[in-house]
C-alpha cells in the first residue's frame, strides 16, 4: 500500500519513486541515504557541486527545504537527503514508517508522504 497522495490542490501525482522503510539511523541523524537511482530520477544533477538545497513538498503542499548531497568513491556514488530534522518531528516518523518519494503532474516537483506502521498508528 503506497503513501496517500491524493490532496485536490497538488493536482496528480506520478506512481512512487521511491519507498524506505525507516530505521533508528535514520532518525539519529535525520537523513535518509537515497539508491542512485532514486536520487538521479527525483533531483538535479550536481554538476559538479557536492552540496544543494532542495526544496520538497510534503503531502499538504507545503515546501521544506533539505540539503541534496552525493560522495564520490571510485567504487561508488552515495546521495543523502540531509537536514531532515524538523520535518521528522512535524511528521513524527517513527523507526518502521515508509517514506515514499514521487513526483506532481504537471511540474514534476518532488513530494515526499509517509505510511505509518499500524503499531505507530494504533498508538
């Protein structure tokens, strides 16, 4: 079962890009580590910089703004949405909620929506 994204006002949205089942670690250090292929199809490319403010939508249209982050090794390439503190709180993510990215139709700006566990949802 996806994360609603069903608000009139965002208008549609594409089927999910990506869904992460959270752990404590993500919630210590308030970020989320994104698969490339994930962080290739939702973000700009970095061209070059290592570091970008990104804004993205939660499921009430509003805009919060993270940082966008790759690290290069030879081996491999790591993205890390950062900075996501506030927004956990607000949300009140829990370890075992899914987060999940997609993007509006039109405008292809990025949304992010979470699916609580129904043991968080029961409490």
């Amino acid at each position: 079962m996806m994360a609603r994204f069903t608000k009139d006002h965002l208008g549609p949205v594409a089927p999910p890009v990506y869904e992460k089942t959270l752990s404590d670690n993500d919630l210590k250090l308030s970020r989320l580590v994104l698969p490339n292929k994930c962080a290739e199809a939702l973000f700009p490319e970095l061209q070059g910089q290592h570091l970008m403010p990104i804004s993205v939508l939660d499921t009430d249209g509003k805009p919060w703004e993270f940082l966008f982050s790759c690290c290069s090794k030879p081996t491999n390439t790591m993205y890390v949405l950062d900075g996501l503190r506030d927004y956990v709180i607000a949300q009140k993510w829990q370890a075992g909620d899914t987060v999940t990215f997609c993007k509006t139709k039109p405008g292809g700006k990025v949304m992010m929506g979470l699916r609580k566990t129904s043991a968080a949802s029961s409490t």
